[in-house]
C-alpha cells in the first residue's frame, strides 16, 4: 500500500500548524508594550530589556517548533520578567539593610547618611578646586586639605589618601622594602574578605616574608633574632577580622618601637579598622585608634576609610613625612590615587569628627551608640503596623554585628522585628530581597527578622509597606 502521499499530507498539516502556532508569538513591540515591561524600560531602558525580551520570544519560537503549544502574552510577560530580574540582579539599587549588621561588606559597609551627601553635594555637582589653588590662582595638589585635616586629627606628621587599605599595604611594601625582609609575626598572616592576604601582598611588592613566632606565641625575643643587614622593616597586622584566644602572646607597638629604634628600621603597623573613638565608650571591647598608635611610636599606620572611620572606601597612611614622600614619588602612585567623589566625602566625615558632630551625622556611629531599648520600641510600633494588617508580627531580643573586618564576634544587644509564616519564608525574603528599594533581613528558626538598629528611622514606613505588599504578594 502506498503511504507517500499520507506522510506528506500529515507533514504538510504539521507545518501548516506550526507556521500558524508561530504566527500567534507576540512581537517584540508588543511585549515591551505590557505595563510590567514598560516599568522595567523605564528603570533600566529600553535597548538594554529588548534583548532580552528577544531570546525569550526566539525561546518560544524554538519550543513551538518542537511540538510546543504556544505560551500565553501572561506567561511570556512573566518570563521576560523573571529574566531582567535575573540579569539585572547585580544592578547597583538602594537596599535597606535589616541584617543588624553594621559594616556590611557586601552592602557597602560604611552608610555615609543624608548630612556627608548634603555637604558634599555642591563640590560635586560643578567644578571644584580639586587641583588649583584659588588664593595665588594656580594649579595645586589635589587632596592637600584633607590630608591636613588627617594628619591634625591622627596626630602623625604626614598623611596620604588611596583608594583602598590594600593600596597602602602594598606601596608601603614596595617602596620601603622592595628586594627586603619584612618580619611579621606568624599570629599576623591574616586573611580578609575578597582574598585579600598579606603574604600574596607582601610578594607582589616584592618585599620578602620573614615570619617569626608562632600561631598563638609572639614575643619580642622572636622579633629581634631575625633581624638582619637585609631586614627592611617590621610589620605589624591587627588581627581586625578574627581573634586568637588562649594561650597567646603577641608585642605592642610600644615594645616593637624600642627594637625598631635600636636597629634604625621603620615600624609599619596595618591597623585595618581606622578606628578613631573609644569603641568601650559604647560597651565594646577597645579597639587601637590609629593616633594611639602614632603616639606609641609607629612610623607608618594603614587602615580602611570605609571601616570604623565611618566614610567612603578608599585608603589612607599616617606617619613620618620622610615615608610618606618617598610614597608619593613612587611611578604607581598615581594609580591608586582617589578622585575628586572621594576627597570631597572624607573631607565632610573628617569635618564631623573635628567638629565632635560624628554620633549625629555618622550613621556608623550613630548606629552603634543606639540603646536596646531605643530599637525595642521601634520594633513595637513596625509590630502593631503589621499586627494591624493581618501579619503575624513579634518582638524578641537578639544582638547587633559590627561586621566589615572590624571588632570580630563582638556584638551589641538588640531587639529584633519577626515574621513567621505557614508558608515558605525564603519566598517571603526572596520577595523583600526583590523589592524596590530591596530589603535585606535574616532567616533562621523558620523567622524572617529584622534589626532596626541598621535601618535608618525615616525608612521604617516605607519598610512596613514593603513587608505588607511581600508578604501578600507570597501568599
């Protein structure tokens, strides 16, 4: 029997099915013409979401092809959705921060609040004298005045300003102990976040790394017999993201100072933090203030201008004059000087701390100095709000994280808003995690909670709204 001409009717059906099927796909205009799509072209544009929307339209058209039924204009619309979301996930947005964690490395550690922006703000929308020197009209050196500012404030000779810490490890390295022994105490061979490790520093600058003690075991004796004709300097690193307790020992800039004197090498110390207060004013465990540190006779100190000195990231050294030119002519300078964004907001955070203004206009600090019993009843009133729209709501006792590298396992106490619900609540967080401004809390015990102490008091409404609208959106 002769099935030819049956096969090529069935094929010719097929096709005329699939050519039909394919003529129902949208067209890309027609997408982007959907309101939840025409919101996504308006925050990120249009050129940027068209392409998108093409390989999922190109997708369908390759699922229909292969025996699919053509997706509905909804299900398109949520896949295109979803996809922008996907690829758009790493698009800098505001995010309200309810972890409790202070310095959040991954949140930008420092908040620099609405009193830095505002002043900082008229240098930054114009020209700015960035590099000229408007008395005799002619050309300056850019960041001379906040370097002044520091160098007053730290009580050192000289201060210069890169743009992060591992800047300053590594130009100190390279320019006072390239093709030299730097000795640096095993206890000291830290690691921070992002793979930042001092050994990997130490030989990039080419300084070459003679440690000495042990883990736990440090003392001055360890120092002094490894000194020799090829011993550049002695570094020493503040354990800033970790401790070591036990059976310790470690030397103080102090005692270090005394050896380095002796035997006329420069005492570098790699304070990490930038702490400037006394952190115990605030029941935490005293961390070293980079001018203590110069009063014990450090020649060089290095620490994070977006740690416990509470601005913008960047870098900064404080110290002897001598150290700090012979740095500056350095060829890779240059590189990691910071710009004129940088200078102009550590010059406001440094005005707030000359001024005694840092627990007003520091969130940092501010944060840090909030009593329990402050957040305590914050969390009361964002409870009765939501209690009030159907959403079961607690208050329970919990602590606060310094975080970014800073004070390691010290915490403050604090008062946590939590939601539990009988559904998923890491769909609840995904959603939050989602929203617009984005909002970030902590999972454990099947809560969702949230820490005042890192949200600033003005977005505490805008906060209930985004929890209502999640956690309906959820359900």
């Amino acid at each position: 029997m002769d099935t030819s001409n049956n096969y090529n009717s069935d094929n010719g059906n097929n096709n005329v099915r699939s050519n039909r099927e394919l003529a129902q796909i949208p067209s890309v205009e027609e997408v982007l013409q959907q309101a939840e799509l025409k919101a996504l072209s308006n925050r990120y544009s249009q050129k940027m979401v068209t392409p998108l929307v093409r390989q999922v339209l190109a997708e369908e058209r390759k699922n229909i092809k292969n025996g699919a039924t053509p997706s509905a204009m909804a299900d398109i619309k949520k896949k295109c959705m979803t996809l922008i979301e996907e690829e758009y996930q790493s698009f800098l947005r505001p995010v309200i921060n309810a972890t409790g964690v202070i310095l959040h490395t991954n949140l930008g550690r420092a908040a620099l609040g609405q009193a830095i922006i505002n002043n900082s703000l008229p240098v930054l929308m114009g020209y700015n004298n960035l590099e000229y020197n408007l008395l005799p009209g002619e050309r300056g050196k850019r960041g001379e005045f906040t370097e002044r500012m520091l160098t007053l404030f730290s009580q050192a000779e000289s201060s210069l300003i890169l743009n992060n810490n591992a800047a300053c490890v590594f130009l100190i390295l390279k320019v006072l102990a390239k093709g030299k022994e730097v000795i640096i105490s095993r206890g000291e061979l830290v690691q921070i976040g992002g793979g930042f490790r001092i050994p990997d520093i130490l030989r990039e600058s080419g300084a070459l790394l003679r440690e000495v003690g042990t883990t736990n075991q440090t003392n001055l004796s360890d120092y002094e017999e490894a000194i020799t004709e090829q011993t550049a300097l002695i570094l020493k690193v503040h354990q800033s993201n970790f401790a070591i307790a036990g059976f310790t020992q470690s030397v103080d800039t102090r005692e270090l100072k005394t050896l380095t004197q002796k035997y006329k090498i420069p005492l570098v110390v790699d304070q990490g933090s930038g702490a400037f207060l006394l952190t115990r004013q605030f029941s935490l465990e005293q961390e070293p203030m980079v001018q203590d540190i110069i009063r014990s006779g450090a020649d060089l100190v290095c620490f994070s201008a977006d740690k416990l000195f509470g601005g913008p990231q960047g870098g900064i050294i404080c110290g002897k004059k001598e150290f700090t030119n012979r740095i500056r002519k350095d060829p890779l300078y240059r590189t990691y000087r910071v710009g004129k964004m940088t200078l102009s907001l550590l010059q406001s955070v440094l005005l707030c701390y000359l001024q005694g203004r840092t627990l007003q206009d520091l969130p940092l600090w501010r944060m840090i100095s909030l009593s329990s019993e402050e957040i305590k009843k914050r969390c009361q009133s964002l409870a009765r709000r939501l209690r009030n729209e159907g959403i079961p709501a607690s208050v329970i006792e919990g602590v606060s994280l310094i975080g970014g590298g800073s004070l390691p396992g010290k915490t403050l106490p604090t008062y946590l808003l939590g939601i539990k619900t009988e559904g998923s609540i890491e769909e609840l967080d995904r959603n939050l995690r989602l929203s617009h401004p984005a909002v970030l809390g902590r999972v454990k015990d099947d809560y969702l909670f949230f820490d005042p102490r890192t949200i600033e008091p003005c977005f505490d409404k805008k906060l209930t709204e985004l929890i209502i609208s999640a956690f309906y959106r959820k359900n």
